[in-house]
C-alpha cells in the first residue's frame, strides 16, 4: 500500500483468548449445558443492544458493571435473518410484550398474520404507522439480522439484533466476504457506531458499520469452524428473544 501500512484483511489472527484455551468445542458445549443446568438456549446468552437516539458507544455489561466500548470484535459463528411485528406500538402501552407474529427464518412468520413473509402486506414499505398515527415509509414488520459474536474471554457467543437501519451495511458486508469466497466465520471483525438521520430530517439513530480486522487460517479456522459447528444447533433450534428498540 502507498501509505506502509498493512491491510487489514491481509493480516491472520490468533486465537489468543478466544474460547478460553479449550481445544473441543464439543466439551465446550456440555460443560456450559452442565452449568446453566438443562437445556441451553439463546436466551441464556447476553444481548448488546444498538444503542438510542444515534449513540456511538456500545454499552458492555462486565461484572464491575457497564462499560461503554467505540466497537465490538470478535468472530461471528452464526448469523440469520428474523422478522416481528407488533399489532399495537410502543406508545400503546406495550413496549415489553411479545410479538404478534415473529420469524426466525425471515421467511415465514408464526402467530397473527403468520404465513409467507415476502407476500405479508405487514411487509410492505408504507404498512408502518408512524407515532402520530400517519402512514410511514417504513415497513410494520421489523426486518432485523440477528449477529451472534465471541468475544475474547468468552464461551458463549453474544446477540446482536442489527436492526433495520443497519441492515444495508450489514449486507454489504456479507456480499463483499462472499465476493472474496471468505466464509463469515473466518474473520474477526469490529462492529462499530456511526450516526444517522430519518429520511425527511427525522430523529437521529445509531447504525452498525462492520469491518474485517483479520483473517482465520488454517488451525485457527479450524477451530471455528468446529465451535460454530458445535454451537448451531443451540443456535438454530431456539428463538431469541425479540427486544423493541428505539423506532427507527
């Protein structure tokens, strides 16, 4: 590069710290299942929630309490799409129940309307109702990318809902791995902060810009490609959570 400096997706990163030194993803597994006691599912793993209001900093819950942090790094093992929607908004009173209708494929939902995502008028841009009861651009099925990342010092990945405003980036991101024939599991990558605007010069929210700080090779993929192995069926077989945030 002209500047001297190293690409970045040209550096390869050790597994220093990640997965706590255990070498079988597999006892990984049962010993977390032995210690939360019964079945493990999503909702035992901890949720970084894109913050309010445009926020640049991520809040980190730590034993000593939350920490705020410009960006999350790790190794993403697993990603997929999911759907809710609310029939009532936030400001009905409801803010913490569940959802109507949820989907953890993004293409068919469960519950009311339920039924074939891609043709649900709930999908439509336009069928949003803003707060002030008028139509909105938006969709009124909250489109979202669930990101499930480990971190350093940990053996349960962490959730991350990337939420519709953030969806282009995270998309962007995935298509250029995919362009390069780099499997998401084979990198570290940060997740960091930027602000934006609602369209019209609406209210300001928080975006996620995501970008590959290393490459796995070898050994080092190896072992995430056994972890994450190991891991999806938790992954895949049991619902997150669905949290509200901030409307967008």
């Amino acid at each position: 590069m002209a500047n001297g400096k190293k690409s970045e997706t040209s550096a390869v990163a050790k597994l220093d710290g990640y997965l706590m030194e255990i070498d079988r993803a597999e006892d990984l597994v049962d010993t977390v299942r032995e210690n939360v006691g019964g079945d493990l599912s999503t909702a035992d793993f901890e949720r970084i929630r894109v913050p309010s209001g445009g926020g640049q900093f991520w809040e980190i819950d730590t034993l000593d309490g939350p920490v705020p942090t410009k960006a999350i790094e790790g190794v993403l093992i697993y990603a997929r799409d999911a759907r809710a929607y609310w029939e009532h908004g936030m400001d009905e009173g409801v803010g913490g129940s569940p959802p109507d209708c949820s989907s953890d494929d993004g293409e068919t939902g469960i519950g009311s309307p339920g039924g074939t995502c891609s043709v649900c008028p709930m999908n439509k841009f336009g069928s949003k109702i803003a707060a002030d009861g008028k139509p909105s651009n938006g969709k009124a099925c909250k489109q979202t990318r669930d990101l499930f990342i480990l971190r350093k010092g940990e053996v349960l990945p962490s959730l991350i809902q990337a939420p519709p405003g953030s969806l282009k980036n995270v998309r962007t991101f995935f298509v250029r791995l995919a362009v390069r024939n780099r499997p998401y599991t084979s990198v570290v990558l940060s997740l960091a902060l930027e602000q934006a605007t609602q369209k019209g010069g609406g209210n300001k929210y928080s975006r996620i810009v995501p970008t590959v700080l290393a490459q796995l090779e070898g050994e080092e993929f190896a072992r995430v490609k056994a972890y994450a192995a190991a891991m999806r069926p938790i992954l895949a077989a049991r619902k997150a959570d669905v949290y509200r945030d901030e409307e967008e």
